[in-house]
C-alpha cells in the first residue's frame, strides 16, 4: 500500500481506482502537465476545476460553429433544390455567387417573358 495515499486519509484501493486508470492519468497531463494529484491542495482543484471548465467551454464553441456551419449548408441545399424559395434566403447566404448568379438570371427571364408577353399582346 502506498503510504502517500494514507496521508490523505482516502482509502487505498479507492484512490488507485479512480487516478490509476490510463484516461484519467492522460487527461490530467493533458490538462495540468502532470499526473500527480493534490487532493488537498485547494488552489491545485480549483485550477483543474478551471481549466476543465474552459476546456469544455472551448469544445462546446466548436459544436455550435460546426453545427452553424452545417445548418447554412442545409439551407443552400434546400434552396439549390428548390425545396425552400430564394426569398427566404438567409443574409450569410445572399452574397454568395450561386445565388447571385441565380438572381441575375431570374431577372433576365422575367424580362424576357415580359418581352415575350408584351410582343404577343400588340
């Protein structure tokens, strides 16, 4: 039994369990540059407490950009497809060059119609 675990008064074999597992012990030097604990020491938790929040703040950051991203993707598929109309668009997605370009071109099919129409009318 290791004596540096007893003066923590933590029970052996619960303290081995909990900080000997392999992902544990990486995480902590991943996070805090060593796999030696302090128990005790207040600072030394509430650094890991910190650094773990802001880890997992940073994590949750990247989901909510990359599920941005994936949602105006979505959006330029519906409307590609025509299963959600240009008016609809998005401002993010109003300046990008295919639905520029399809701008430009229902324009000029409108006034081709309406030369069409106005020629068949006379």
């Amino acid at each position: 039994m290791d004596t540096h675990n007893r003066s923590y008064d933590l029970k052996p074999s619960l303290a081995v369990r909990v900080y000997a597992h392999p992902h544990v012990q990486a995480r902590l030097e991943k996070h805090m540059g060593s796999n030696l604990v302090r128990l005790k020491g207040k600072s030394y938790m509430t650094d890991v407490e910190e650094r773990i929040r802001a880890i997992n703040e940073e994590n949750l950051n990247k989901r909510i950009s990359a599920r941005v991203l994936d949602e105006m993707e979505r959006l330029k598929r519906l409307i590609l497809v025509g299963k959600t109309p240009l008016k609809e668009c998005p401002p993010e997605l109003y300046h990008h060059p295919v639905f520029v370009f399809w701008r430009m071109v229902t324009r000029e099919v409108a006034k081709a119609s309406k030369k069409r129409a106005d020629a068949l009318d006379r």
